[in-house]
C-alpha cells in the first residue's frame, strides 16, 4: 500500500481511498461525429503503457471527491507529482510535489 496526496484536500491519504481512471491528457476528437471507427476506436481502448514515468487521472473517491493527475514511476509505483486536473505537469526532473 502507498500513500497519495490530495491536492484539493492537501493531505496524504492511504491509496485505499482513491481509484485509478487510466491515462491522463487525453484529447477526445475534435469532430466525434465524423471520426471513422478506427479512430474513434483508438480513441476509446488504446492507451500507453509505458515501463517508467506515466501521467495517470485519479479520483478521490472516499474523500473531497475530486479528480487529479499523478506522474508516477509505472516500475516502482514512486508518485513524482501529484498535480490539478487543468494544470500542467512539471518537467520529470524539477517533480517532487506530493511525494513523502
């Protein structure tokens, strides 16, 4: 088990609190209606899955009910940044926000 800062709440939960909804800053098609299917399709069920650092969307759900965005390390489960939904991430090497 690990530990997740909130950033509405502003305080480290038990991950027992929080669950995952996949990979963060997906752009959803501009024109939905008049996208083919393969790309609707890949729209919908092809993520990234990358061995390392992944920005990832996550919902507070036992909490303040909000969702976020975490950079986290896919090897290690290391939590790099825990940042706003709407705020960008910071480059990997100046990330250390919301780590214990």
């Amino acid at each position: 088990m690990f530990h997740i800062y909130c950033p509405y709440c502003q305080e480290m939960r038990s991950e027992e609190e929080f669950h995952p909804h996949g990979q963060a800053h997906l752009e959803r098609p501009l024109d939905p209606d008049n996208c083919s299917d393969k790309e609707w399709g890949e729209f919908l069920h092809f993520r990234t899955n990358p061995k390392g650092l992944h920005h990832e969307m996550w919902h507070h759900s036992a909490g303040c009910r909000k969702y976020f965005n975490i950079a986290r390390d896919t090897a290690t489960y290391e939590i790099k940044q825990v940042y706003k939904m709407g705020e960008k991430p910071q480059p990997a090497e100046e990330s250390t926000q919301g780590v214990e």
